[in-house]
C-alpha cells in the first residue's frame, strides 16, 4: 500500500513539473509547450484523474491533447510551427556552431527524419 502511494506521489510530482515546463514555454521561444502537456498526461493517469480531466478539458491545450490521444493526430498549424521551429533551429545551430559537414548533415538527416514523421501524422478529424 505504501509503495504505491509513493508512486502516486512522484508521478503527481513529474506530471506537475512537466506542466510547470509547459506554461514556462507559453512565454520562452522554442520551448515546446504542448509536448510537456503530453508527457504529463500519462504522469496525471497514473496519479491524479482530476488532474488528467483539467487537462483534457483545457480550453488552450485540451483539443490537441484529445486529439493526439484518441488518433494520434496532430493540427497542420502545430506540425508547420514544429517544422519551422526545426528549420530554425538548425539554422541557428550552422550560424553560431559552424559545424563541420559530416555533423550538419547528421544533424539534418535526424531533423528531416523528424520532420517527415511529424508531417505524416493525420490532422484532427481526418479518417484513417
């Protein structure tokens, strides 16, 4: 019984920080703030369904959150923002870094990888 109030407890606590990550990234660029809100909703499962209801229910972050959760589905505006954000983000990275070839190809094969999957996810609402 002990044991799993402890367990409870600390996926309460991991839950919790990673909304608290979440709402930091609301005002930080590039911080990606859905993605925190998807990692605590199994964290909220497992200790705390009140919780997990609010963010369900969310009106900002609830809709992507369902429908990720029920179809694994992503709105076309988030995959061109999370796009975007890789594009820039190697940007920045070739600009500051200067890496040498081989590193910036990896980097991009690993971005464009990502891209790819992100792009191929179905929309909210489509059959599939």
């Amino acid at each position: 019984m002990k044991r799993g109030r402890v367990a409870r407890g600390v996926w309460l606590a991991i839950g919790l920080l990673l909304v608290g990550l979440g709402f930091v990234g609301i005002f930080v660029p590039l911080l990606p703030t859905t993605d925190f809100m998807l990692l605590a909703l199994p964290c909220f499962a497992r200790s705390s369904p009140r919780l997990e209801a609010w963010l369900l229910g969310h009106p900002r972050f609830g809709p992507a959150l369902r429908a990720w959760r029920d179809s694994r589905a992503v709105p076309r505006h988030a995959k061109a923002l999370a796009c975007a954000g890789m594009a820039f983000g190697f940007a920045m990275f070739c600009i500051h870094v200067h890496p040498h070839a081989l590193s910036a190809g990896v980097l991009a094969a690993f971005l464009l990888f990502w891209a790819t999957w992100i792009v191929r996810r179905p929309e909210p609402g489509e059959q599939g």
